[in-house]
C-alpha cells in the first residue's frame, strides 16, 4: 500500500510513541497541521517537521531518551527498556510481573539485553502492541474490532463519536450485523412502524417539504379533500405533496399518486402535457367514450 497523504494525531502518536493529546495540543498552537471539522489532520510531509519538533521539546519522551546509551548496556531498567522497544513502561512493568522477563534486584526489575530481544521479538507480533499499530497505521489501515481483520480506511464507515472519524465495526461486519439483527427483530419494527406511522409521517415531511401536518391539513381542506388535477378523492392513499423542482421548492398543491407521477415524467413541462393530450383526443372523443371498433 501505500503511504498515506495525511495523517491524524493518533497515528502519528503511533508512529513516534507519544500521547495524542500531546499531538494534538501542539495542533493547536499552530505548530503543523489543520482542523477540518472537528478532527485534526497532518501532511505528510510535515510528519518529519514533528519528529524535530519533538526531539527538542524537554516534555516528550523523545527528548527524554535521545541522549539514553542504550546499545552498550549490560542491564536495563524499565524505563531504559521501554525506550528501547518503543512501548510504555507500564507495559514492560507487567511483562516482568508476569515472568516473561527481567528479575528483580531490591525494589528495582532489572532485565537483560537477550531477554529484550526475545520480548521485542514478541511484541512486534502482537496486533495489539504500538510497533505492530505503527507498521499497519502507516499504511492508512485499520483493525476491525469484530473480524479483527486490518482493513484500508476505505472499509470503514464514519463516524463523528470517533476521534479518527472512523466506525470501530468495518461494513463488511456491520452489514452481517444489521441483516441478522433486523431478521431476528422483524417483528418489534412492524409493530413499531405500524404504531408510529403518523409520527414518522409528520417527521417525513418536516425534513423534505419543511411545512407541518397542520399545514398538510389547511392545503387538503382548501382542496376540498381530493386532488389538486383529477379532483378524485385519496384511494386509501395520502395525496402526494407536489413541489417546483427549482431551487425555492414551492409547495404546489396536493395530488394523487397518478398524477402526481405523470407531471413528473414530463418534466414539469405544460407543453409536453398539451402536446400528450391533443394526441389523446386524436383517437378519443372527448368525453373519453370508447371507440367504435374498441
């Protein structure tokens, strides 16, 4: 794959080993990066830019440890180690509570080059530790928490709740998810939707036609309850809300499904409804009796 044209905090903090939050505080104080809505986002190609940011900033761990002699030590503390594995202490610190290495000298674990290697070895493996987050972030993927497949970005649905606008579930598994859940609650939402059908009606029409029922009701009445074209009254139907197709979205009157749905198919044109109903009157009378030979 490859690499990413932007990033955001949170994989950059991957990418270095630092707090999002230290990221996105340095965001803020106009040192790199942009807000587009509500989430932070870095170029590319000022990723390095924060690299030297960090590297002389006395808060970040970077600085605390770019000077350690790592590479000749006999023993390693936990914070020594955590540096060189690119992990947080507390994580070293429960690795040696488990066994798995170091051992302790008074008060102090104290963990040895070979038993380094061997954990680095593991913890690179490990889908959830920060170097194997590292690698797959830098590729603009993502771990799905249901498949616990890594996906592209692309994958994935958005979502505002998420600090990196991304769903947690890719759509693949939200799919499955949705079709099963709605399969075994079929009946909950028929009986949901049948006992709020004048509400999700009203909330219908709020959104696309912006008038309330109260409004429906005074422009049905002012028709004399039938349609607005054919004067027929609904049949078992509400009357559809005809509007202009411009840019004000006028609301016209009120009609039947028939016609309603002719208007439309010519384009709103009166010409093109003319010209069809002089081809009508061709080949019927006009009080719409049958031909002769019909």
């Amino acid at each position: 794959m490859t690499e990413p044209v932007e990033y955001t905090p949170e994989q950059v903090s991957a990418l270095f080993n630092i707090e999002a939050s230290r990221i996105a505080e340095m965001c803020r104080q106009g040192r790199f990066g942009y807000k587009q809505g509500r989430f932070w986002h870095i170029p590319a190609d000022e990723v390095e830019k924060v690299h030297n940011e960090l590297i002389q900033d006395p808060l970040s761990k970077l600085y605390r440890f770019k000077d350690m002699p790592l590479e000749e030590l006999a023993e390693y503390t936990i914070i020594q180690a955590a540096a060189k594995l690119n992990i947080n202490k507390r994580r070293v610190r429960l690795l040696c509570s488990q066994g798995r290495m170091g051992h302790k000298q008074g008060q102090t674990w104290v963990i040895l080059p070979d038993e380094l290697e061997r954990v680095r070895a593991e913890t690179a493996k490990h889908p959830n530790s920060r170097q194997c987050r590292a690698k797959v972030v830098a590729t603009s993927t993502k771990r799905c928490s249901r498949c616990k497949e890594w996906k592209p970005f692309s994958e994935f649905g958005k979502s505002s709740r998420r600090t990196n606008g991304l769903n947690c579930y890719c759509k693949v598994c939200i799919a499955k998810y949705s079709k099963s859940h709605y399969a075994t609650h079929h009946e909950y939402y028929r009986q949901y939707a049948n006992s709020h059908s004048e509400e999700q009606y009203r909330l219908k029409i709020r959104g696309l036609y912006n008038i309330s029922a109260k409004e429906y009701e005074d422009i049905l009445i002012a028709q004399g309850g039938v349609c607005a074209i054919c004067h027929r009254p609904p049949n078992g139907k509400r009357l559809s809300i005809d509007h202009a197709h411009d840019e004000t979205g006028t609301i016209r009157g009120l009609l039947c499904s028939q016609c309603n749905v002719a208007i439309g198919m010519a384009n709103d044109d009166p010409n093109r409804l003319r010209q069809m109903a002089e081809y009508l009157e061709r080949f019927n009378p006009p009080n719409n009796a049958p031909l002769p030979n019909s």
